[in-house]
C-alpha cells in the first residue's frame, strides 16, 4: 500500500509527519496510522484524532493524550478501523503542557462500506426531480361491525346497514425525492410507509394532495403483486416483465440473466405457488432490477430472502444507486442497510411527517425513539 504523508512544521523547529497506509479503505478494513516526529520538544503533548465528516466522533480512544514525548520520538503507530462509510479527518495534534495547541497535521480518508461503496453525495438542489409528493393525505374507510361471511356482509349493505369509520393512514405528507437519489423511509409497523409507496407506484389513489413521478417505475411493493401463483415462474418472467412495460423480445433476450440473478435454473417450470416466498422475491427483484429503471421501489419484498441474496440485492441496488441514473426508494425495518444506502431520510409515525433529512440524523432519532 502506498503510504501518504504530510508534514507539519512546528515552530520551535521540530516537523511531524502523518503516514496513513491508504486513503481510501472500507469499513471493517485497519487503517494504520504513523506519526513520525523530529525535534519535538520534551514537554509536548501528542494527541490523535479521529473525527468523521458529519461532526461526531467515532468509536476509539483516539481522543485522549497517548503519551508525553520526548526529544527523540519513537514511532506511534496506531490503527483505526471504522464502522460506517464517510468522510474521516485522521488527525494529530501537538500540544503543550499546558494544553496549548502547537499545531497539528491532518489527512483525510474517504471510507467505504462493505462492498466498496460509499453513499453518493446528495444530489444539488438544482438536480430534476424524480417522485414529489405533495400534501398526501390517504383515508381508508373500515367497516365499523365485524361480519362473519360476505353473505352478512351484503345483507348489511343491500339493508343500507353498513356504516364506516374513516382512518387517515397518512396526512399532509410533503417530500422531493431527486433523481438519481437513495430516499428511505421509516417508521413504525402501520405507520404508513407501505401506502406511501403504493400512492408513489400507483397502486393507490391519494384520497387529498398529489403525487408527480417522473420516469418508469419499478415496483417491489407486495410478494406476489403482479404474479400468476398458477402459472409457473418462467411464464410469471413474462407477465411481470410486461406489467413492468418489456417487450417479449427483451425478455427474451435476458431470460438467462434473470434465472442466474435469482439463482433458480431447474425451477422454471414450477408453478409459482409451490415457490418459497424467498424464491418469489428472487424472481421479483431480478426482474425488477434487469435493466436500471428510473425508479426502483423496494418495500420489505427482500426481508424474506436468504442472507446471501439480500447481500446480492444490496449489491445490486448500490450498483444502480451509483450509476446516478436510478432514483430509489426503499422501505425497511432493518435500519442499517437504510443507513447503509440511503442519502435521505423521511420518518413518518402513524401517518404523520415525523422528520426528514440527512440519513445519519434521521436514522439517530429513530434509533432513540426507545428511549422516549
Ligand atoms: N386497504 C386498506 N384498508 C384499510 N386500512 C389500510 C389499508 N391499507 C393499509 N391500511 C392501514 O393503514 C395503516 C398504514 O399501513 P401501511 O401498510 O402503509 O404501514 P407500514 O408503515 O408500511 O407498516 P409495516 O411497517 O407494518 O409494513 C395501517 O394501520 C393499515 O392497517
């Protein structure tokens, strides 16, 4: 690895010089950080930092004075190894005494996450829009009495007996979404996520307030949704891939790519209700995601897979999310793989527009709802 350096030059004469052994690792990966020093004085403080981008400082006894240091310095090597993708400032600071700052050398590393991806920046402000949703609010009606049967059900009806209460599953929700950007949305189970993307797919009508989409969709809403569960799952390959608006031609032509995507070759010609739910969402997701759809729409579909093909799915969407074509909208309970992808955040509980905003601040309020 090559090793960077930068020099400080103290002003009693002395330098200190920071050797990383990259600039640019992943996370998990060690860092290994060489402060070499020359004519320091014998009263001098070292101390090393690690400070990430977004102002917090990371996990580490990096913060603290390590050791009183001498004339002749010996080498100080220590390691860092982060856990989250961003920005870091590596840095040490030479300070006297008395606590005085005498100066201080800095790098900066670029940290990735597992799979060598670091979140895009967020789009400028200026970048096309790809979903708005502007003053949603969706009412559903429920039946107020419990029937038994669809025949005490119609009775009700045709006796003009039936009598319903309204239920606002989301109201006055208002958010831009850029193309091109990784927008998650939380929130507790019920709170309204899942009727949020159906109103953003089309599935649902918004009872008040609109949505404008810009761009092809590609909808992993509901396990099953656009599937035959009698037909087999390469007949399903056609359906779903003409619901998702593909010619014949081009199925054909990425049938293969498909099947190896979803790792179901010998399973083809099974029909679709003998499928795991696993393997439904396979073929979801490699159909969903053959070709970069402007807008790709992924609800909890992938919570059913297995751990190794919700990793290839994260792959895959990180790919798409990288390529700053593809605008994607994900729903998930499992907060560090939104924090993992995601550029924005909106939490919405129980209907309502809790907050939104940067992935890592919205992500560490939720994470302390526990507390409250
Ligand atoms: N078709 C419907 N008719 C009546 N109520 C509905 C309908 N669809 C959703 N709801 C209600 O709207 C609320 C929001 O549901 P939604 O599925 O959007 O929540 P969610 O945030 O996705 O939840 P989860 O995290 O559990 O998946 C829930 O109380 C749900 O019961």
């Amino acid at each position: 690895m090559a090793y960077v350096q930068d020099t400080l030059k103290l002003d009693n004469g002395g330098s200190v010089f920071l050797g990383l052994s990259s600039t640019s690792i992943r996370v998990g990966d060690k860092l290994k950080v060489t402060p070499h020093f020359r004519g320091v004085a014998k009263e001098d403080f070292l101390c090393n930092y690690v400070w990430n981008l977004d102002g917090s400082w990371e996990k580490g006894d990096f913060d603290s004075t390590i050791e009183r240091v001498g004339h002749t310095v010996p080498e100080y090597t220590w390691e860092f190894v982060p856990e989250r993708p961003g920005r870091y400032r590596i840095a040490v600071d030479i300070e006297d005494s008395h606590g005085r700052f005498k100066g201080n050398v800095e790098r900066w590393i670029i940290v990735a996450g597992k799979y060598g991806f670091l979140r895009p920046p967020v789009p400028p402000a200026d970048a096309p829009t790809a979903v708005l949703a502007d003053d949603v609010s969706m009412i559903f009606n429920i039946a107020s009495e419990q029937f038994n049967s669809l025949k005490e059900y119609f009775i009700a009806a045709a006796k003009h007996e039936l009598t319903f209460k309204e239920f606002r599953a989301l109201d006055h929700i208002s958010f831009e979404v850029k193309r091109g950007e990784a927008f998650g949305l939380v929130g507790t189970n019920g709170s309204g996520k899942s009727t949020m993307l159906k109103i953003i797919a089309g599935v649902l009508e918004p009872s008040a307030g609109k949505v404008n989409v810009h761009g092809t969709i590609a909808p992993l809403i509901e396990l099953g949704a656009g599937f035959d569960m009698e037909l087999t799952a390469k007949e399903n390959i056609y359906l779903n891939g003409a619901l998702l608006g593909y010619r014949k031609d081009f199925i054909d032509e990425h049938f293969q790519d498909i099947v190896d995507f979803a790792e179901l070759d010998g399973f083809m010609d099974m029909p679709l209700k003998n499928y795991s739910s696993g393997m439904v969402a396979r073929i979801a997701f490699a159909i969903a995601t053959v070709t970069e759809p402007d807008i790709l729409i992924v609800d909890e579909t992938l919570s059913v897979g297995d751990f190794l093909f919700q990793q290839k799915c994260e792959r895959r969407i990180k790919e798409l999310v990288e390529s700053d074509n593809v605008t994607v909208l994900l729903v998930s309970h499992d907060i560090s793989l939104v924090e993992r992808i995601c550029d924005r955040v909106c939490w919405i509980e129980k209907g309502h527009m809790r907050m939104i905003g940067e992935t890592d601040e919205v992500c560490e309020a939720y994470r302390s709802l526990d507390q409250d």
